[in-house]
C-alpha cells in the first residue's frame, strides 16, 4: 500500500519537473480538477447529510404531534361520557349501585390508560432523544471527514 502513493508522488514530481511548461500547467491544471471534484462531492455529501437530519426530524415531531393530538381527543371524548355519565347517576337512575360500580371500573380504566399513555409519550420522548444523538453523531463524524478531505487537500497542494 505504501508503493502506491511514493509512485503517484514521484509521477507529479516528475511531471512538475519536466521542461516542457504545457506539460507542467497540465499537471497543475489536473491536480487542481482533482481537488475541486474532491471539494465539490463533499459538499454535496453534507449538505444530503443535513437534509436527511432534517427530515427525520421533521417527521419525529410530526409523529410526536399526531399522538398528542389523538391523545387529546381521546381524553375529551372520556371526559364527555364522563359528565353524561354523572348527569345520567344525578337524574336519579334506579340502579345507582350499579352506576358508581361502573364509574369506578371507568375511573380505573381511565387511570390506568393515563399511565399507559405517559408511558407511551415518555418512550417517545426517548426515541426522540436518541435518534437526535444519532444524528449528531452522524453530523459529527462527517464534519470530521470534510475535515480530513480538506487536510488531504491542503497536503497534496504543498
């Protein structure tokens, strides 16, 4: 592996060195093209990178806001029967006994879907974290190999 690159050096150096000018600005003119297609395929890799964070992130709050939203509908339909249900036990229904029955079992059902759904919004909320730990990271790591690429560059133009 170490052959190659000493071989690519020693071929620019003796192009470089040759006497003949069309052959040494042909060789600048290729190292320079080289360079510019290097410079322009990282950009675009950074700039898709950035375009995909922002989608996944986009659709991640859009996600989050659906659930919110069915969430409240939800919360206000309950809450509905729930006052139908207390002005029907109110109006004097025969069977009181079994309506506070069945209010309790709903107050139950209506505690524990509560819990379910901050169990849920919290997992979310987790989900949510992690994948924008990922996409930092991913950033990172390319903005590291832009870094590299432009040293590489810097390099080969000494």
């Amino acid at each position: 592996m170490d052959e190659k690159p000493k071989t690519n050096g020693a071929v620019l150096t003796t192009l470089a060195q040759s006497g003949h000018q069309w052959v040494q600005l042909a060789t600048v003119g290729l190292v320079a093209l080289s360079g510019l297609g290097n410079w322009v395929a990282t950009w675009n890799s950074a700039d898709r990178n950035k375009a995909e964070i922002e989608v996944s992130r986009k659709v991640a709050f859009e996600g989050e806001q659906r659930i919110k939203a069915e969430l409240v509908k939800q919360v206000a339909e309950i809450h509905e029967w729930m006052r139908a249900a207390t002005s029907e036990f109110h109006q004097g229904n025969v069977d009181s006994a079994a309506n506070k029955k069945s209010l309790q079992e709903f107050k139950d059902d209506m505690t524990a879907f509560e819990i379910r759904q901050l169990s849920a919004l919290t997992n979310q909320e987790k989900m949510l974290d992690n994948q924008g730990k990922i996409l930092t990271e991913i950033h990172e790591i390319v903005t590291r190999f832009d870094r590299v690429k432009k040293d590489e560059q810097r390099g080969m133009s000494q």
